[in-house]
C-alpha cells in the first residue's frame, strides 16, 4: 500500500506521515525534509532552494521530481508515505508518469482538511528534536520532561526559518492556487480520502487508521 497525505503547511502531514512510519512500517517521503538536509549539506539544490523556501515559495518541478524518483529507486518495494510531494499539477502528473514506470501505484490519497485560521498557530509554535526529528509543539505537544525528546532522550531542538507569520502567508498562497486544485485531481482517480485535520491528534490518526483498516 502507498499514500499521499495532502494538506496545507501545518496541517499535521508530518506528524501522521511519522506515526503511521513508527506503527504500520510505511516510509515515510517527506520532500520538505530533504530538502532541508540538501540546505544542511550545502549541496547545489540546497544553496538554490534555501531562498525559494524561505520566501514560502515553491523549488521548481524539474528539480522535485528528479529528487522523489531517485528516492523511489532508493526505497526499492518498501511501502511508502509522500509527504509534501506532489505540490502542483506538473508533478502529480509527473508522479503518475513514474510511478507507471517503476511499476508501483497510490492505493490513497488523505486529505487534511483545516481552516488556514489554525495553521499560522500550528505552524509558528512547532518544533522538531535537532536528532532525531519528533516533532513538537509550544502549546499542542511540549516533551513530557522539559527539553527532553520524549523519543531518544535528546535535548537539542529545532526551528524551521520559514515558519514564521510572513513565510506563512506566501505558502498559503502557494498551495490554495498552486496545490488544492490535486484535491479534485485525485477525486478524479477515485483514490481521494478526507479526514479532519483541525481535531486531536489521536482523533487524527484513528480516522486514517480506519481508512486503511476497511480498505
Ligand atoms: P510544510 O510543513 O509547510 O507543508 P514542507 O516541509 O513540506 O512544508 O516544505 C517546506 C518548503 O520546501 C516549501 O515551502 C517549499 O518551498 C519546499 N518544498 C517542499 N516540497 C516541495 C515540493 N513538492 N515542490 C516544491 N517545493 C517544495
Ligand atoms: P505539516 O507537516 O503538515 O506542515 P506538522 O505535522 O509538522 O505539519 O504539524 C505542524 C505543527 O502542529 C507541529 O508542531 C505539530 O506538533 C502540531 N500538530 C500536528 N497535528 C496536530 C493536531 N492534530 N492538533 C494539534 N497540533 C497538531
Ligand atoms: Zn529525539
């Protein structure tokens, strides 16, 4: 089985792409975080992307697709979660044009549906463990023990230099024209699946679970 899991910046795509990783041994493909490392390791696509992102805007399509086909070749027949790809009409077709090629195929794609009113909160307040990459929240999902990863026991941690109010508005922007429109795209399919991102966690992640559950 593979997904996509869709939605706005702050929507929870990670935090439910992590824990259906951590629960039901999918992959998780997060194009945003390796994005990042290539802006960690100074890589080329790194130094041209690192503006891009800061701006809020999106790394051109050319460049996003040739990074998830060579981790598609990576993964080899590991079952997988995109998470932030496709972002645009180009690379969901692009996808399909892959995915045909390396014989695999999307068995759903989930949809979390939230008001923007939420995500500059979700998205202003969010941090990550600079080790091991759990993700946290100042007032959602603080560590059990203060500066302490509740997952390795880190205690170093990690902000993201777009997710700032201004960087905020730019990326909303970006995926109300640029990547809602895949909604109706894979309505199309018939591989479409909604839950609601704006309710808890765990309420989160037993919708999805359902989905795969009776599918
Ligand atoms: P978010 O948590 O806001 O959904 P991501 O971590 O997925 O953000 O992505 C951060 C930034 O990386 C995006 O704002 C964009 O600049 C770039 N990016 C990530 N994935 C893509 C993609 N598929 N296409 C274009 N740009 C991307
Ligand atoms: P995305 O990958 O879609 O950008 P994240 O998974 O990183 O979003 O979540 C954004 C922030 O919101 C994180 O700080 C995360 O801890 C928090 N968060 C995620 N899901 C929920 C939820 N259901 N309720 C409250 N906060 C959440
Ligand atoms: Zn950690």
């Amino acid at each position: 089985m593979n997904l996509i899991i869709l939605g706005p910046p702050g929507a929870g795509k990670g935090t439910q792409a992590q824990s259906l990783e951590r629960d039901r041994g999918f992959i998780q493909l997060s194009t945003g975080d390796m994005l990042r490392a290539a802006v960690g390791e100074g890589t080329e696509v790194g130094q041209k992307a690192k503006a891009i992102m800061d701006r809020g805007e999106l790394v051109p399509d050319d460049v996003m697709v040739q990074i998830i086909s060579d981790k598609l070749d990576e993964i080899g027949d590991q079952q997988f979660i995109l998470d932030g790809f496709p972002r645009t009409q180009g690379q969901a077709e692009a996808l399909d044009t892959l995915l045909a090629q390396k014989k695999k195929a999307l068995s759903f794609v989930i949809e979390l549906k939230i008001d923007d009113a939420i995500l500059v909160e979700r998205v202003v307040g969010r941090f990550t463990c600079g080790n091991c990459g759990e993700g946290y929240h100042d007032t959602f999902k603080l560590p059990a023990q203060e500066g302490k990863c509740d997952r390795c026991g880190g205690t170093e941690f990690k902000r993201r230099s777009d997710d700032n109010e201004e960087a905020m508005r730019a990326r909303l922007v970006a995926y109300h024209g640029l990547t809602a429109p895949l909604i109706d795209y894979y309505a199309g399919k018939a591989i479409l699946k909604s839950v609601d991102g704006a309710a808890a966690f765990d309420a989160v992640t037993g919708q999805i679970a359902a989905i795969l559950d009776e599918n």
